[in-house]
C-alpha cells in the first residue's frame, strides 16, 4: 500500500461548478498536508497547507483534513478554464521530504 | 532570483552518457530537495540538504545518483552512465529553514529523456 492514494482521474466538469478532489493517506503520525496543483510542463505549486484536522478557506478554495479517517479533500468553487490542470495531495515526513499522490488531472469545459 | 530556477529544460542524451542538472533555490534558503517525476505520477524524493550537508540521500535508485551543493546554494545532481529508466522530470525544492512544516518552493524541472 502507498503511503498516499489518489484517483488519478481524468476529471471533467462544466465551467461554474463545485470539484471534489480526494486522497487517503497510510500513516497516522502525519501531521502537515498539502495540495499543489501543477500546470503542464511546469513545476508544482503550493495551494494549500494545513495542519492537523480541520478546514482552511481561500478564495474558492478549502482544504479539509480528517484525521480519524485518514483522508484530505480539496474543494474548488465556481470552478474556472484555467483551474485546469493536476492537482497533488502530499504530506511530509518529520525530516521535510514531501510524499506525494500521484495526481488528479481536471479539465474544466467552458 | 524570484524562484526556484533549474537548468536545462530539457535534456536529451545517449544511453551511458553522464548528464548533471542544476539547481538555483530561492536565495538565503536553507533547505533543498531533488524529486524524480515519471509521467503520469507524483513526484519522489531523491534527496536533502540542509545549507552545505547533505542529511538524507535515501531516495537516491542508485549509486550513479550523485548530488552536492557545496557552499550550500546552488545545487547539482549528476547521474552517470544513464540507463532509459532515468527519463524523467527532475524537480528542485526549496524551503526557508529546516523542519518538516516549511513550505516548499518548485522549480520547473529538467525533463530528461534518454535515448
């Protein structure tokens, strides 16, 4: 079992509408979680970064950890065209190096 | 500079060839990792330095993985006599300060194809 899962989609969903991203992780003394979201061709960048259970909001975006089940989510509102690309879920081992999901792509038709 | 700068883009060499990737953190960082990106997968780490030391190379798939950043800015990772298994991206991280809850910054890769 990978220490983090995720359904690599493909994804579509019409301009305007509320995305859904998932991914389950193995290892219950994680603390930090992360979403990146990479655009073709370029390197990842950080969205989001949460600690511990809980949401974190930012624009149309919200971060939720659940702890007790092992699972993060990221929510994207009034999804946008250029929302399209792939979005990693991570976490982070107590020395800093990231562990990763292997992605979900998201197209978004206008 | 602004951000994480790597160099080349793009790499294209022979079987066998030695090839070195470079990397240029976001100045006064102290921390920098190297992950391998195989298409169509998240990113694995390779390795980690803390300014000058290099405190885990426990991702590196073999000892044809060299890296070193000796005066603990600019980083380099050579892989020597290339096989096609090491096509990939190579990305470069860096972080403000050491710790697991520092943000990590990206580069864009060197996409490395090996023919």
């Amino acid at each position: 079992q990978k220490e983090v899962e995720q359904d690599p989609g493909p994804l579509s969903v019409p301009e305007g509408a509320i995305v859904s991203l998932n991914c389950t992780y193995s290892n219950s003394a994680f603390q930090y979680f992360m979403w990146y979201r990479q655009y073709s061709r370029k390197g990842p960048e950080l969205l989001m970064y949460t600690y511990s259970s809980g949401n974190k909001e930012d624009g149309r975006f919200t971060a939720q950890v659940d702890k007790s089940s092992k699972y993060i989510s990221l929510f994207i509102r009034d999804s946008q065209p250029s929302d399209s690309a792939t979005y990693l879920c991570a976490t982070v081992r107590s020395q800093g190096n990231l562990i990763f999901g292997k992605g979900t792509k998201l197209s978004v038709k206008p | 500079g602004a951000g994480v700068s790597q160099s080349p883009r793009y790499k294209v060499a022979k079987r066998g060839q030695d090839v070195a990737l470079r990397c240029d953190p976001i100045s006064g960082h102290v921390s920098l990792f190297w992950y391998q990106q195989a298409l169509g997968q998240g990113p694995e780490f390779l390795t980690y330095f803390q300014n000058e030391a290099q405190l885990d190379k426990s991702g590196l798939p073999s000892d044809r993985f060299f890296a070193e950043r000796p005066e603990g800015s600019v980083s380099t990772l050579k892989i020597q006599r290339t096989q096609q298994e090491d096509s990939a991206v190579y990305l470069c991280a860096s972080s403000s300060r050491e710790g697991g809850n520092q943000p990590q910054h990206f580069g864009d890769g060197t996409r490395l194809s090996i023919l």
